[in-house]
C-alpha cells in the first residue's frame, strides 16, 4: 500500500478529478479558476525551484499569508520535497511572537504575501537560520536575501525539464510518518507551543471526517477562516482536495477591514455549498442578517420574530424535527420559510446548504437560529493536537446543543482527575487516541509528556459522552469557576448567553477563584445603551441616567435569576453577584482576544486584578456603585 501522504493524497484526485475546478481566485473583477491539473503544475515548479534553491527533506519553512491560491501551492511544494511547513497566522502582529514562532522552529526560509513581508523585514536581523525570504508578489525592490515567487517556479521549471524522474522520487519516497507541519498555539497563557502533525495525522483526519460527512466533486466552499487555522487547514483544504471539490479565497483588500467587507460579496459570487464558521463569524452573520431585517420596519420585524418562534419549535433539537404534535405546524413553517428564511438564504449566494462551526463552542440559541433560517450551523469540536477533528454534528446525524458524533477510528473516553474512565453521562477530561493525534510539541517534551500519556491525547476540555455517543462540550478545565466550598463550573454557556439573548451586553467573563461567589467583568454595548438612553430621556453624564442604565444591565443579567425569563437556565450560584463595567473590549489587539477570537482570561484577570478585588467588597454588589457610574459617564 502506497504512504498515505498529503502529496500522495493530492496526486490520486489530480489522477481522478484533473479538470475539475479547485481554486476560485478573485485579483481584479471576477473569480478565476484553477483545475486540479493546473495546480498540480505549480506545485512541481514551486517544490522543484525550493529543491534548487538547497531545501532539503526536513527543512522547516514559514508560510505567513492571506488565503489564495499561492497558499495552497507552497504547502504542497514544500510537503512534496519532505520539508516541513509552519504556517502562521497573518494576524501575529506581535513582533515578538512572530520571532519565536521562526527562531523556535528553526525555519531557514520564510515563504511570505507582499502584505506581510515588513514584519519579516523588522525582524530578521535577528533570525540566523533564516537564509532566504521567498515573496509571492512583485515588488519594485527585492532585498539582497528575498526572492520572486514566480522567479522561484520558473528556475524550478527548467530544473524538472531534467529531473523529474528524480523528483517523482523524492515526493513517492515519504513516508506518512514525516512530519508535515509545526502548528503553533496562540500562547495565551505562556510561550506558544509547536505541535508537530506527520502526513498520516493529516490523511487520517480527512478520512475520519469524510466518514461523517459525504462531500461531492460538485461542492465549493468560500474559505472564510485563516488558511493556517487548523480547522480550515483540513476541513477546508484537504478535504475538499480529497473529494475533487473546490475552494475560494476571499478578495484581499488594501486593509484587513476592506478583506472583511467582501466577504458578503464575494459569498454572492461563489454561492457556497457549505461554509466553515466560528462563534464569532456566526455572531456576525447573525448581526447582520437582523440588522436588515429591522431596517424594513416593525412589521416585518415583528413577522421574521413570529417566524422564528414557529420554527424553533418545530425543528426541536435537530432529530425531533416535525415529530409528533409538530407535524401540524409544517405547512405554516414552509410558508415563513418561502415569505421570509429563503429571502435571507438569497444574500449567501442561494445554494448554502449548511455551516459546520468548530473553533469554539457555539451556544445552542446560536444554533437553533440558523437552523430555523435554513442554513443549519452545525457544531463540531477538535483542537490542533488532534488535527482537529474529534466530533462533529452533520445533516444526516444531528443534535442541537451537542458537538456531534465522534468521528470514526477515533477512541474517545470521558476521564476523572486520576485518569479513570468515567460512565456514560459523566462529566470529566475528553481523552482520545487514534491516528490523527500529534506526535508531540516541538521541542517541548515537559509540555509533551503532560498532553500525551500511553497514546492518549488529554485535550484539557470537560465534556460528556450520552447514550447516543453525541458528544457535549462544556468548556476548558483552565477556565472553570472553582468556588470557594471546591466546586466547578464552565462559564462559557454563561458568558454566550448572556451576549447572545441580550443587545446591551458585548462581551462577558465570569470569574471565581475559589471566592464566596462569582463575578463578572462586562463590555457593554455603548451604542445599543446610547440608543435606550435617547429613546429614554436618560443622559451618561448626570447620576440618574448613570443608575438607569446600569440598573438596564444587571436587570439584562437577573433574566437568568429566580423570577426571571429564563429562570433555571443555569444554576444560581454560578451566576455574577457583582459586575465591573468595562470601557475597552476585550481585541486580539490587546491581546485580551488570542487568533481565534477567543478571550485570554489570564491575561484579562491579571490586567483587571484591582476591579476584581473591589468586585468582593459589599458596595460592590450595588452595581450602580462609583466604580461603574465612572466608566458609564465616559461613554
């Protein structure tokens, strides 16, 4: 049996799909296409100019860029030659953290985007290993050590016109223990840690995820996500690869900001099959789609909201849908969905069929809304160490609240603090073993030893199996709540909810450390709460308007309280007797958001260690207090 290599992998669905479209590109007015034989060309070229160039088998290699067509070939080509690629993350602006990354892992070049090739610059006076910068764009100036991507290819072109039964060698030789990639952590917590993926962690996790997932040749999917996010990285790319799909990058702008604002065009052009999301994109999309809604009037937003009410209850939970005393609502659910839900599918392009959300969890009223709207977002679960994916709900298995059905070859268990495996039911440690688990951290063995024991990845997550095998995930063991008496809970349902069923709060992180009870730091919307204060005859600059809308936001929180909407949603004790009221949002550039959009709590709580001190004091509990009735009067 041939090694089952990314290269390999790549190869059989030339062999099988040679004229089907696998890149959708947009530099100038319209989308371009490349077919899988025409990328195969420029990964040889590539892989064969790096040969040239003395890359050996190996070799770590950087790739920092945009998502584009170039991205995919210098993957390839470096995996083809047995060299090993670090992609990373265009929005490591820190220099300092860029600087690890390619000093840690020794990488002798750098394969950069025009956009990202200053920060190189700035840095790589300091890099000795770094011998040689390869730039995918034209520039008027090349440095003395960068080179042209294109320049690359075409030197590596001539080199195969007489070597290519010996390259065909070198790319057939690998073995799918090699290793592939260095994938970095965020570092929220300590230095980031390199986790070392071979060929056969990659092959594996696309087979696994094909198992639940039937892709056809005929799917194409707009690659919203960094490239280097693990997600993307096999549930996009590789998969799509391996089913002789297609995929599209979005239109790169002038700034981070103009790339986000062709996302809803470029979505309308390709007219994806499916898309990958993450909480923070589905918050967004949510955002937006009722942002126009609401701009049509009362009317039709009071209709969408009727609409809405109906469908969540005939959907159920995904595998109850339209069961038993719901069948009678069907007819009355295809009406909104024709009037209204298809109208709002239209600005997606019109064919999407569904999300799958991974990257974090994704709080089932989330859920539950685009299910309703007929674009289902379904949740999965994963981390990097397993390549990543664990879990995952999909349309012919479904549960909503759930992370889906455990992928297949994959051994999962639910363990205590000592390692025993716990019932069906039972909360504890995700532990799982199989082929896409990693080989370890790169040069990290202390970090190694911790994570992997007998084979087994303890991924650090809480969770539960049910009698079904859907599995639920609850949170990060680092982020849990310990109360003072040694009780646990994973804030993060909290935290979601309370963003997600109120328009005043922006950003929420509950905090217990062993203290008499739980409290929270809280972003609130400036804007939605100028708005009320208007609409209310309430000013931010004297005391009563103050009181008024802080009293607004703890009575947002007191919702989940004895009495309140959504009394018993979750237990009592857990939710904040005390709140700060902050005036900046947690960004990734305070860093109080790491790459993935999620928030860096050790970082959080050590910057606003003295609010949450005076948060356990008694005037504290007043949230009208003086601490909050500041920050309200600079809004």
């Amino acid at each position: 049996m041939d090694p089952r290599t990314l290269p390999r992998l790549f190869e059989n669905s030339v062999a099988k799909f040679p004229n089907n479209t696998l890149m959708l590109e947009k530099k100038k007015d319209q989308y371009e296409i490349t077919t899988y034989s025409e990328m195969k060309e420029l990964v040889y070229d590539f892989a064969a100019g790096l040969i040239k160039l003395g890359v050996k088998k190996g070799d770590r290699l950087a790739l920092i860029s945009e998502g584009r067509n170039d991205w995919v070939m210098s993957e390839l080509a470096v995996l083809y030659i047995g060299a090993v690629n670090v992609p990373i993350s265009v929005k490591v602006d820190e220099l300092s953290d860029l600087k690890f990354r390619l000093a840690h892992s020794g990488c002798k070049i750098v394969i950069v985007s025009g956009r990202q090739l200053s920060k190189i610059r700035d840095i790589k006076v300091d890099l000795p290993e770094l011998e040689k910068i390869i730039v995918l764009d034209q520039l008027e100036d090349f440095d003395d050590d960068e080179l042209f991507a294109a320049e690359v290819a075409r030197q590596g072109k001539e080199w195969l016109e007489q070597n290519l039964d010996k390259f065909n060698e070198i790319w057939s030789s690998l073995s799918e223990n090699d290793y592939a990639n260095i994938c970095y952590t965020s570092g929220t917590t300590a230095d980031p840690k390199g986790i070392i993926l071979t060929h056969r962690n990659y092959t594996a996790n696309v087979e696994q995820a094909s198992s639940l997932l039937t892709v056809p040749e005929t799917y194409v999917s707009l690659l919203i996500l960094p490239w280097d996010h693990s997600f993307a990285h096999t549930a996009g790319i590789y998969t799509l690869i391996d089913n002789g799909a297609s995929m599209a990058s979005i239109q790169v702008g002038k700034t981070p900001l103009e790339t986000l604002k062709n996302i809803p065009q470029n979505i309308k052009e390709i007219k994806p099959s499916f898309l990958l999301s993450v909480p923070a994109l589905a918050k967004n999309f949510r955002k937006n789609i009722e942002n126009g809604i609401r701009s049509k009037g009362n009317k039709i937003w009071n209709l969408f909201n009727k609409a809405l009410n109906l469908a969540y209850d005939y959907n159920g939970i995904g595998w109850d849908k339209g069961k038993g005393l719901k069948a009678i609502k069907k007819p009355l659910y295809m009406l909104y969905d024709k009037i209204i839900f298809s109208k709002i599918r239209e600005g997606f392009g019109g064919n999407l069929e569904f999300f799958i959300g991974g990257g974090a969890l994704l709080d089932i009223e989330l859920q539950r809304f685009f299910y309703a709207i007929g674009m289902p977002m379904y949740q999965g679960y994963g981390l990097s160490e397993a390549s990543p994916i664990i879990s995952a709900n999909v349309p012919s298995t479904h549960k909503l609240g759930s992370s889906g059905k455990i992928v297949s070859n994959l051994e999962v268990k639910i363990c205590d603090d000592d390692g025993n495996e716990l019932p069906i039911g039972v909360k504890g440690e995700i532990v799982c073993k199989g082929e896409n688990v990693m080989v370890g951290y790169w040069k990290n063995e202390e970090a190694t030893k911790e994570s992997l024991k007998d084979g087994w990845l303890y991924t650090g997550d809480m969770g539960y199996l049910d009698e079904d095998n859907f599995l639920y995930v609850l949170g990060r063991f680092k982020s849990l709540l310990i109360a003072s008496d040694g009780e646990k809970y994973s804030p993060e349902g909290i935290e979601e909810a309370l963003v997600d069923q109120s328009p005043y709060i922006e950003q929420a992180m509950l905090y217990n450390s062993q203290s008499p009870y739980t409290v929270c730091l809280l972003v609130p919307n400036k804007e939605a709460l100028l708005r009320w204060a208007r609409e209310n005859d309430k000013s931010v600059h004297d005391e009563n308007g103050q009181r008024a809308i802080l009293n607004l936001l703890e009575a947002e929180i007191n919702k989940y309280k004895k009495g309140g909407e959504f009394e018993g949603e979750f237990p009592e004790r857990w939710l904040p007797a005390a709140v700060a009221i902050l005036g900046e949002g947690f960004t990734e550039q305070n860093r109080f958001l790491n790459s993935t959009l999620k928030i860096v709590r050790g970082k959080i709580t050590e910057y606003y260690e003295s609010r949450l001190e005076y948060l356990f004091t008694p005037e504290a509990k007043d949230i009208t207090n003086h601490q909050n009735r500041t920050i309200v009067n600079r809004f």
